[in-house]
C-alpha cells in the first residue's frame, strides 16, 4: 500500500478481446484478503493449542455428527485409545465398539438419556484397545440443536483415568 504495509491480495482476471478476436484487455478484480490470512492464522495456532492441551491432558475431543453418524476425534489417540495418529474421522460404531463389553449398555444407555432430557453426559468406564489392552476413560459431552429443536451434533471429550483408577484400586487393596 501507499503507507508501506503489505496486504495479502487475491486477483483474479480474465482476457477480453474484440469482435474480430484481437487481444484488448483484461477484466479483473482484485480482494483484499489480509483479515481472512490473519484469522487463519490464528485459527491455526488456536488449533495447535487445542492439540498440546489435548496431549498434555491425554485427552481426546470428539465432533459426531447424529444426520450422519459421521465422528471426529482428535487430540491424544495414541494414549487414550492406542491410535498411531492424532486425527480419526470414522463413524460412531468406532468410538462404540471400544466400549467394554461390560460397561457398553450403560454408557449407550446413558448417551440417550442426556439426548432425551437435554442434559450434558458424563461417564467412566472402560475401553479396550485393539490388542486387548483395558484402559479407564472419563468422558464429558453434550448434544447441541438446531435452531427448530432437532439435536444435530454431541460435542465431547474423553479423558485417560487408568493411572487413576489403578491408585483408587491399590488403595483399596
């Protein structure tokens, strides 16, 4: 710009030419884009944020969709659930079928009641990783609606408690 500040521009143009085909000109315009750069920016450091306090937690956030059954996690995967990534976008089945087979009808069970009564879920119970190993999760989530009342999406996250539980059962002992 005239006062020495770099903005970030997008241009877009296209060739114009006359009746009989002769090169005369471009039609364009140019946008600013510099708010739209810096908000991605931000965003993208509040996303590594969000992931470190996910690690440091050895938490995990999830986004499921209830139109389509469709669930994102993120955050710590390979602590809470044995996951060799920090990204998994699958279907809701997969969060389900982690679920012990012990504690599956209560967690499910409980999911629905907070679905039906509009109240946040939270719960602990177990999980079982694909190589049998059992971990502890507490988990928090709640369902969010349309503006006509339908329930769209649960917002969540799940947290690693096995050190905790471990303490709690030696104790105990």
């Amino acid at each position: 710009r005239h006062d020495g500040e770099y903005r970030w521009i997008l241009d877009n143009a296209a060739p114009l030419f006359g009746v009989d085909g002769s090169f005369a000109g471009f039609m364009g315009a140019c946008f600013d884009v510099t708010e739209f750069r810096r908000a991605e920016a931000e965003g993208s450091v509040a996303n590594d944020r969000l992931r470190m306090a996910m690690e440091s937690g050895r938490s995990v956030g999830w986004d499921w969709h209830l139109e389509t059954d469709r669930t994102t996690w993120f955050g710590d995967l390979s602590t809470v659930f044995g996951f060799a990534a920090n990204l998994h976008v699958g279907h809701v089945d997969d969060f389900r079928s982690l679920i012990h087979p012990e504690d599956r009808d209560r967690v499910l069970n409980g999911v629905q009641a907070a679905l039906e009564s509009r109240t946040p879920h939270s719960t602990e119970c177990r999980i079982l990783w694909a190589d049998g190993t059992v971990r502890w999760i507490t988990t928090k989530g709640e369902f969010y609606y349309s503006p006509g009342g339908q329930p769209e999406r649960m917002l969540g996250v799940a947290t690693d408690i096995t050190e905790r539980k471990a303490a709690e059962e030696s104790l105990r002992r």
